[in-house]
C-alpha cells in the first residue's frame, strides 16, 4: 500500500508570534494529512526557500516589509507556476481577496477567524485545485498530441493515394517499354528505373499501413537546448529493400 503523500508548506509572515502559531496548527493538521513545515518572514526568504526543497502550498500574509502579499504571488508562481498559494490577512476587505484571487492565490483566510479544520480545508482544497489544473493541461497536450497524429496520418495517407496513380502510369509504361526495346543499353536503363519504381511502390505500400508516427530532430542543437518542434521531421523504420 502507497504511503500517503507529504505535502510541503511554507508560512510566509513577518510576525514570528503568528508563525509560531500557525505551525502549531500546521503540527496538528499533519496528524490526518502528512505535512513538511518551513516558515518565513519575508517574500525574498520565500522565494530562497523554493530553491532548497519542494513546495507544494505558500500561506502568505498580505501585509509584510518588502511587499504586499498580493504582488509576491506573481513573483512566486514566476518560480514556481505550480504552487498552491492561500492568502492570509488581517484586514479580511474584498479588495485584498480579489487582488489575490486575480493574482494566483487560490484561496483566502482572515487572521482570527483560522481553526485547524479551516486551515486544512484551505491547504488541500488549494492543493487539489493545483493537480487538477495539472491533470486537465496533460489531458489537454495528450489531446492535442492526438489530434496532430490524426492530422499527419490523414495527411501521409492522402500523399500516398495520390501518388499511387501516376505511380502505376509510369511503372505500366516502363514495363511496355522493356518488352519494344531492344537497344541493350537502354534494356539496362529501363531495368534500373523499373526496379527503382518498384522499391518506391514498396514503400508506399508501406506508408499506406502506417498507423502510428513519431518525429525526431533533424537539425543539431547545442547540448541542454530544448529541440524546437519546427526542428523535427518525420521518422521511419521503413527501408526500401
């Protein structure tokens, strides 16, 4: 049986009093839910503690030296685009929660109002909110992914009946051409393009059964760079023998 997953949180507030406080919660929530604790006093220590291990869920304060909470988030999620990030204040005014809201934060807490039972409904609701996102921008590529293959095989298999016809014209003609001519040197020439045209024949054949594809770089990029998807062709096993 898989060991339930531990979750990083990070409290982010310049009151070590309330930091204190919050992680006592955070001890009693880690009973029922595995949590892995850091606090913080400021937005840059929390942006350095996103280097060191992994966050899942930032408890942020609005109101903090160096910034509001609000404007840290874009700072955060540039770091980490997958962060669960709850805003915690002690003004509880819409105007903040929108901003925050509006910003990336998926959810919002008053200072003075937050219980254990609060606290966890807002971690794992913003946590679950996170994967799902997640989940749907895999599906999403998956589909895409999907889509491009039914496009590329429609596309192959269009070339290949296309081809197919003037194909059969010049292989017929070939072949009455060998039988009238009686110049050896041009018997040979003729033999080579037939057996040229019937390995092209056989790779049409071939295309034509294709029902899977992949492509690969064609083009030299430098170690590390990502290939760029204009930098990819599409890939064969298939050998004209």
């Amino acid at each position: 049986m898989n060991e339930p997953r531990e979750y990083g949180i990070l409290v982010v507030d310049d009151d070590s009093v309330f930091r204190d406080s919050m992680c006592r919660l955070l001890w009693l929530i880690a009973q029922t839910m595995p949590l892995r604790v850091q606090d913080v006093a400021s937005g840059a220590e929390a942006l350095r503690a996103f280097t060191e291990n992994k966050i899942d869920c930032v408890l942020l304060d609005q109101r903090m030296p160096g910034g509001a909470g609000a404007d840290w988030i874009v700072e955060f999620l540039k770091a980490d685009g997958n962060l669960a990030i709850v805003m915690v204040t002690g003004e509880g005014d819409e105007q903040t929660a929108v901003a925050a809201m509006k910003n990336g934060a998926m959810d919002y807490l008053v200072k003075g109002t937050i219980t254990a039972e609060s606290l966890q409904r807002a971690i794992a609701n913003a946590v679950e909110r996170v994967s799902m996102r997640l989940a749907l921008e895999r599906q999403r590529q998956m589909l895409l992914t999907a889509e491009r293959h039914r496009i590329m095989l429609e596309s192959l298999g269009s070339v290949c009946h296309h081809l197919g016809q003037p194909m059969t014209v010049i292989t017929t003609y070939l072949e009455i051409m060998k039988r009238q001519e009686t110049n050896p040197s041009l018997q040979n020439m003729i033999n080579q393009c037939a057996e040229a045209m019937d390995r092209v024949n056989a790779l049409l054949s071939k295309f034509q059964a294709v029902s899977t594809y992949r492509t690969e770089p064609y083009l030299e990029t430098a170690e590390g760079a990502p290939a760029l998807y204009t930098n990819r062709i599409l890939a064969s096993d298939l050998t004209a023998k």
